[in-house]
C-alpha cells in the first residue's frame, strides 16, 4: 500500500485548526488564502500524486476532510490565481506549495538550476502523541535565571563523550555528557539558536557554504531534520520532545530562537515555497507604490505582515504549539522590532493564557525606521540589552566608558527598562553572543577577520569595542596571555554581579575562538562547533562559581531597582556606591573619565527595607587600571569570595581595610 489507496473521497471538513490534523479516521486540510480563486491537494506517495480540489472555502480558508488518510501521508497544496506582480499577485498554479502549519518537512531541498516549479518540498501529516511521562516546565523564576546561549550541532558534534551516532543532534544535546555540563556551570536555560526548518541561501550553497545559524526560516511549526540523530526510526519531532523532556528532567529550561520577522522566500527574485505562493499579499508587507516589491525590515529581503489577523495567528499559533505540545518554556524573538509595526503583536502575546507563562525575549531592533526599540517592550518581556554589552566592553577593554556608565549597567539599566514599571529583569545582559565576537576573541583581536565568509570581510560589525591586549591573534606572549585571561575573568564577573538576567554565549567557558571571526553564520565547521578536546578547565569552574555566588547571594538577583536611598529613618540603603579612597562616590567621581576603580556595596533586606540578618552584605570592588588599586574598606569584618585575577578565584582570606585590588580584576567580598 503507497498510503494513497487507503484515503476515500474528499469531503468538506472545516476550515479549523489550519494545517493537517488526523483524528484516528482521516485527515482535516485547511489552508487560508486571501486571493486565491481556487486550490488543489496534491497527495504524494510512491512517485505518484493525487490531485483533490479543496472546493470548499469559508472565511478564506479552503479545506477538506479525508477519510483513511493517516500520520505520513505526504501533501502539498496548488494554488491558483493571478499572477500580476505590480499587483502584488504571484500565484503560479504550477507550483507544488509548503503547508504553512507543516508539523514535519519531508524531502531535502536543493536549489536548482533553473526555474523549476515541482522541485520542492511537502509536508507530512503528523501523529501528535507522545509519552511525556510527569514532565513539567522547570518555571525557574525571572530573577533566578541564567541563560546560555548554544547551537544544537556545534554543542555536541565534537564532544567525546557523546556517542558519535549522536553527535550533532538533539538527542546528542540530551545525553548525560552535554547535560552534565550545563548542571556544572548552574545555568538555568539552554537558549536554541534556531531549530525551525530553515533553508541555505542560494549564494552560500554556490560558493560551497551554507547558513549554519539558521535564521532562514521556512516552517514556523516543524523541527530542523538536519538536526535529528533519528536513531531506532525516531522522528525529529518525538527527538525534539524526548530532549525537551530531558533537559527539563535536569531542571533546565529550553528557549528557542524564533525568526518571524522574514522567511526563507527573500526577495522578489527568491524562490516561491509557500507563502508568496499561497497569498503573497497577506503574508508579507508590500511598499504601497511598488507592490511587485517587499518591505526588507530584516535585511534578508522580506518581512512578515503581521498586521493582518491571519498572518498574526499564524505566528500565535505556532508559538502556541511550540508550549502545548513540544513543550518548550520561552522564545527569543529575532529582530522583534519587525514584529510590532503597526501589528497587535504585543498585546495578543499579553493576553494570551498559554503564552503568558513562558519566557518571552526580544531582540529590540531592526533595521527599518525607528528600529532601535530598547525599552519599548511590555511588561512580562525580557531584551537583549546591547547597552550593556557595548558600555561594559567599553569599560574594560577601549577606556571608552566612565565608571558612571558601568554603574549604570550594574544597576541593571535602570534609565531604560524602569518608567514602564519592568522590573531590572527586564534586562537581558550578555557580553557576547553568537552574532560578534567570542569572549576569548574579544580580548584577541582588535579587527573582524571575516575572509573566509566570502564577502571580502565586509560583513559583521566593525565596531566591537575589543582589544588585542597587545598582539593580534595568537600569541605566546605571556604578558599578553595573562592581560586576556584577567580581562576575560573580569568581563564574566561583570556579567554575573550585574542587576539583570544574564545571558552567556555557548563555549566562552572553554575558552573558545572563532580566528576573529564575528559574522560566522556561515561556517559549519571546526570553526563554530565546540571543541572538547582541551577546554580552559579553570574558566569553566570560574564561570560555575560565579554562578553559584550568584545564587547564594539575593542582592545579586533583586526584583525592585535599586535606589541608595532607605526606605524609611530606620532602615537600611540597598546598595552604596564606593570610592577607593574609603568614602561615598560624589559627583564629580561618576564624571571622571580617568577614574577607572570603584565599588559597590549591596545590602540584603527584608521586604519592608530592613537589613536580612540571613545574609551577608556583598561588596564588589573594581579595577580596571593596569596598576592595583588600594581600596580602604568600609567599616567591619570583610572575608575575600572571589578574585578574578586569582588563579584560586574563590579562595577566602581575611582582608584588612587597606586591601588592593589587582590590575584589571574584580573582587568580590562579603561581611557578616
């Protein structure tokens, strides 16, 4: 049997859920298309198709409901209509089209060499059910979270200790090898670069490349096959589950990168998958004088329209799958500010009850008007905060930042989140991530070297506020070998003392270099996967204390800002700001540009304002001069936690209350 004998004939259905959805006796098809005058089935089994008209339309969607069609039958959709372009009309009847709510993508795309309108992809119909055993969300609170940033191929495709049948998988990201180190780093979410299907470029496959990253998005709801180790017949769907099921065994949380600001279609001369062929009217944003063209807000050469309602519940729906039934617990929206022009995006997220719970994070910007959006977001939202990286980066590594603007960061960027009543949580702050540097090549390099990226390293940014402490690239130096291993201590400690959720890029704990690379989206290679063979062991446990300190300490994690001032006559300020000279910082001190040593001072208290007996207060002294700094101590008791320019950071000496502080280092005390 080909899976086409079995199906009866074609009957209306209902033209919900869209998608393709099998009751245990056949299959429902619902495909909305605005402008479409008339659609077909296209079923495929055994190099032959069946053709059914989906003669039923009902509020723009055209469905049909097919009797013995079960999990597996293979489907496509031909859509007819106009094709006038400056109409903004590209229908082509010809072409076999994607399922826009595809569950599973069969078949590998290839770009042929010339127009062929049969030469692409079908979708499948799927089998929802699995064994989620006492599965439940970790639901690690806001304040509580660390996140780490990893690529489901490049975590794994290179560890010994994953089996090699593994390797690059989810599955692979699921073994006790990789979960073992995210427990003894402490962090609380694996952040998945993109794992929607997603397509190479043409250009990246022509000259032998292809688009590692994946923010190339073709189906919103099916897992990336590429990724899938399929062992025993597993689907890449029951994969991805039984990864999501393990990592939240562990207590971690999974968070996916999502791209619904274009799609793989690109330009008006990229290829017609799906959508431009369905209804390219409603899926995209059109320029209202050139209709035969395509507002380009990501720079990839498309943008969604999520102002129409069908396009908006699209993406509703697929992020409301990805929670119910694939059990992820938050999203990273790419270029997010796309996502909000003139759309209800933003308040249907807010009011929706599935959504509500899980983590959302934006990447506040895009490249269209008014694209820089820091800030702007709603309550519930988190947002990679570049302020902090930029400032921070500037702070240790260029000069370029005062001791007022680390201050500023460290408070957890209080002047951009707090008026809309967020709490500092609603800072994402990261030093680097995966579009840039990496940490070890931060303080290695002081120029992008992008060449093997094939743009004549034009590509990625050429401001990273870096430094090459003295030789670019790698050196032997052991002058320059210590100045980046200090800076590189000095940067994580930042990160992780800061107000805010921190964010760390997969493999800065090993000690891993991309060559300079900042732009390589295209390199899937030794380049960007993780190499395990000789990992920095002492930066992998620097970074776990870090974490743990975090952890111990709530003044490190508070859910109000902070405000140096007491809540009342006989209470306690929650934090003060401290000069090496033994005194309050003044203003003249946040305005220097030569002053380059500071401390905080945090104070635990009770809701009510009161000093927390069941906590130490913490004191974090900073020095990023070339020289150690003496700093006089507040008064008391004062025992060393932590010094990152120590080769043993978390050694615990008494400190006098003339205590210095290394060159280019953190120290971290606390005091009973």
């Amino acid at each position: 049997m080909d899976g086409l004998s079995d199906c009866g004939a074609l009957t209306d259905g209902r033209p919900w859920p869209l998608g393709s959805h099998w009751d245990g006796a056949g299959v429902n098809f619902a495909l909305f298309s605005a402008h479409a005058e008339r659609v077909e089935l296209c079923l495929l089994a055994g190099g032959r198709m069946r053709v059914l008209p989906l003669r039923e339309c009902t509020d723009q969607v055209w469905h049909g409901y097919l009797a013995g069609a079960a999990p597996g039958l293979r489907y496509g959709f031909r859509v007819h209509g106009p094709n006038v372009p400056a109409a903004g009309y590209r229908f082509d009847g010809r072409r076999l089209l994607l399922d826009p709510y595809a569950r599973e993508v069969v078949g590998r795309f290839s770009w042929p060499a010339h127009d062929d309108p049969v030469h692409l992809l079908t979708a499948a119909v799927v089998d929802e059910r699995f064994d989620w055993a006492d599965d439940s969300p970790p639901a690690t609170p806001w304040s509580d979270t660390v996140l780490y940033e990893a690529h489901v191929k490049g975590m794994s495709r290179q560890h010994p200790g994953v089996p090699e049948a593994l390797r690059g998988s989810y599955a692979g990201l699921a073994t006790p090898a990789m979960i073992g180190h995210f427990q003894r780093l402490g962090v609380t979410a694996v952040n998945l670069l993109p794992i929607h299907h997603f397509l190479d470029e043409q250009r990246l496959i022509n000259e032998g490349r292809v688009n590692y990253w994946g923010y190339n998005s073709l189906a919103f709801f099916a897992p990336e096959p590429r990724y899938a180790a399929r062992i025993g017949g597993q689907s890449a769907i029951a994969e991805f589950k039984s990864m999501v099921r393990a990592l939240h065994g562990a207590g971690l949380e999974v968070i996916l990168d999502v791209v619904f600001n274009h799609t793989a279609e690109t330009d008006e001369w990229g290829p017609t998958l799906s959508f431009r062929g369905i209804d390219n009217r409603s899926y995209y944003r059109l320029p209202p004088d050139n209709l035969a063209a395509y507002e380009n807000f990501s720079g990839c050469g498309n943008t969604v329209n999520l102002a129409h309602p069908r396009v908006l519940q699209l993406v509703m729906d697929s992020l409301r799958y990805w929670v119910e039934v694939m059990h992820v617990d938050g999203f990273r929206f790419d270029l997010a500010a796309a996502l909000t022009r003139d759309s209800a995006f933003l308040p249907a997220l807010r009011q929706d009850p599935v959504l509500q719970r899980v983590k959302l994070i934006a990447e506040p910007w895009d490249i269209g008007p008014d694209g820089y959006r820091l800030g702007r977001f709603l309550p519930g939202w988190g947002e990679w905060n570049d302020r902090f990286r930029d400032d921070v980066r500037a702070f240790w590594l260029t000069g370029e930042a005062g001791v007022g603007q680390l201050a500023q960061r460290l408070a957890g960027s209080s002047e951009i989140f707090r008026a809309s009543g967020r709490p500092p949580q609603a800072g994402v702050n990261f030093i680097t991530a995966h579009d840039g540097f990496t940490l070890r090549d931060l303080v290695s390099y002081q120029h992008k070297h992008n060449e093997l990226n094939g743009e004549d390293n034009r590509d990625g940014h050429s401001h990273n506020c870096s430094w090459n402490c003295g030789a670019e690239g790698d050196s032997q130096d052991p002058v320059v070998l210590e100045r980046r291993r200090r800076l590189q201590r000095a940067l994580l400690t930042t990160l992780l003392v800061a107000q805010g959720v921190p964010m760390l890029q997969g493999g800065d704990e090993l000690g891993r270099s991309q060559a300079g690379n900042n732009n390589a989206y295209c390199q899937d290679g030794p380049m960007t996967w993780l190499d395990w063979r000789s990992p920095d062991e002492s930066l992998i446990d620097f970074v776990a204390g870090l974490i743990a300190l975090r952890r111990r300490f709530p003044q490190l994690r508070q859910r109000r800002w902070l405000t140096g001032e007491p809540q009342s006559t006989d209470t306690c300020p929650d934090v003060l700001w401290w000069h090496p000279a033994g005194r309050a910082m003044r203003v003249s001190d946040w305005q220097s540009m030569k002053l380059g040593a500071f401390g905080l001072l945090l104070t635990p208290l009770t809701a009510d304002g009161h000093r927390d007996a069941g906590h130490p207060d913490l004191l974090c002294l900073i020095n990023r001069d070339d020289i150690p700094v003496s700093f006089l101590l507040p008064a008391g008791s004062w025992q060393q936690i932590c010094d990152s320019s120590a080769e043993t950071a978390f050694a615990s000496p008494h400190r006098e209350r003339a205590t210095p502080v290394a060159a280019r280092s953190v120290q971290i005390l606390c005091r009973p």
